[in-house]
C-alpha cells in the first residue's frame, strides 16, 4: 500500500469513527432491528429502527431498555415519546425530522452521541447542550440555524458536525464559537461553505485530531493551520488535493 492509499484509508477510518459508522452496519440493522410498530419491538431489545407512519410509535416510551434508536419522520409527539426512554445513550433523528421543539430531549441524561438529520422546523438547538453525557453531535442540513454562536461553551462535545445536504450546501457565517473548545476532537462539515473564510479558530482547539470538511478556504488558510495544528488530520492537507 503505497502513501496514498495509507492516507486515504487513515482518512476513511477516522470518518466512520467519528460518524458513528464503524459501529453501525445498517445491512445489519435492517435485519435484525427494523420493526413496523413500536408495539413489534420486544420488551427486552436493546435496539430499534422505526421510522413514523400514522401512530405507529405510539408505547415506544415504554420500550426502556432500548439504548440505541433510530428514528425517521419524527414529529413532536413522536419525540416526546423518544424523551421517556431515560437510558438511551444513542439517538439518529433520519431524514426527515419535523419536530419543532428539542426541548424534550432533556430528559435523555444517559445519551452520549446525537444526529439530526433536516431538522426544517428548529431554530433554537441551545437545548442539547443540556444534555449533561452528550459527546457526539451531528447535525445535517439546519435550515433555520443562522450560526454556530450556540457552541460557543460546548466544551463537553467531542464530535461536532455542522454539515449541509447533498443538494444544499450550509453556510457557516464563521468557525469563531469554536475557538478554544476544550474537547473537541473532531469536527465534521461536509457540504459547507464558510463566511468568514478562515479556519484560524480550529487552531485554538486544543484537542483537535480529525477535520473532515468542504474545501470552505483558501489553500493558504489550510497551510496556516496545518503548521499552527501538524498532527491535525485533514484531507485538504494533502498537496495532490489542491491540483487542477
């Protein structure tokens, strides 16, 4: 395996780590953890993909020894029902998530890794950093999140992904929230664009091991960066990424 093909699998390894990837296969999950009804799911099972049709998640609340779930078209009855699962340590909100309000995911103490995917209707996510566990936040296409001024004091977060869709890239006014993020070792920004253009924030992440980002800057901007953070990984890193 030559550097290259070192460097691309070192890249591939990290991503599904951060991203939660590497310990799920949905192959896997949709044989053996997919159900049609909340009432399907075993009083026992420590793991459920449901997606909402009609009412069908109605008595998820009760299934409490789940502590892996992935839901879709989750609405906000659907979710305060999701909230009553106190020891959910894992959470994938699918496309697409209508619910309005997160403030009921407050209740999921125990939960360590979130994503959300299109979440249309939310403009206010200040309530997740409430969550005292959390380490992993992922959230995709935010169509009504103007900046990252929230994260600010998300100095517990580990994994912080503020990402856009495949057919609508997200901008991000500028990284300066982040700056000084005492956990933070990852941050994951796949179709962005950045505002400001500088990554000069990340710089002052102490912990920082992994970006996983657009091309949102300049090549300069990465050089600055890669000298203020060398054992930072990035993809942009790589001279060859930059050749017409």
């Amino acid at each position: 395996m030559d550097g290259t093909e070192t460097w691309t699998s070192l890249q591939s390894a990290l991503n599904a780590q951060f991203r939660g990837h590497a310990t799920r296969d949905f192959a896997e999950w949709r044989a053996a953890h997919a159900y049609e009804a909340a009432g399907d799911i075993p009083e026992a099972a420590t793991k459920a993909w449901i997606g909402r049709q009609k009412h069908n998640y109605r008595g998820l609340g009760s299934r409490r020894n789940l502590r892996h779930l992935i839901s879709a078209n989750v609405d906000q009855a659907f979710l305060k029902e999701i909230a009553q699962l106190a020891d959910l340590v894992r959470l994938e909100l699918e496309w697409p998530m209508v619910a309005r309000d997160l403030s009921p995911l407050r209740a999921l103490r125990s939960l360590t890794f979130l994503s959300i995917d299109s979440p249309r209707n939310i403009a206010d996510f200040r309530p997740l950093l409430e969550l005292p566990s959390l380490r992993t936040l992922i959230i995709t296409n935010p169509k009504k999140m103007t900046d990252l001024e929230w994260l600010r004091d998300a100095h517990h977060l580990e994994v912080i992904g503020i990402e856009g869709g495949m057919w609508s890239p997200y901008t991000i006014p500028s990284l300066a929230p982040l700056a000084g993020l005492q956990s933070l070792t990852a941050f994951l920004g796949v179709s962005t664009r950045l505002g400001d253009k500088s990554l000069a924030p990340l710089g002052q992440c102490p912990r920082l091991t992994y970006l996983g980002i657009a091309r949102v800057a300049s090549r300069d901007e990465f050089e600055r960066l890669q000298q203020a953070r060398p054992e930072l990984a990035c993809n942009w890193f790589r001279p060859e990424m930059w050749a017409d």
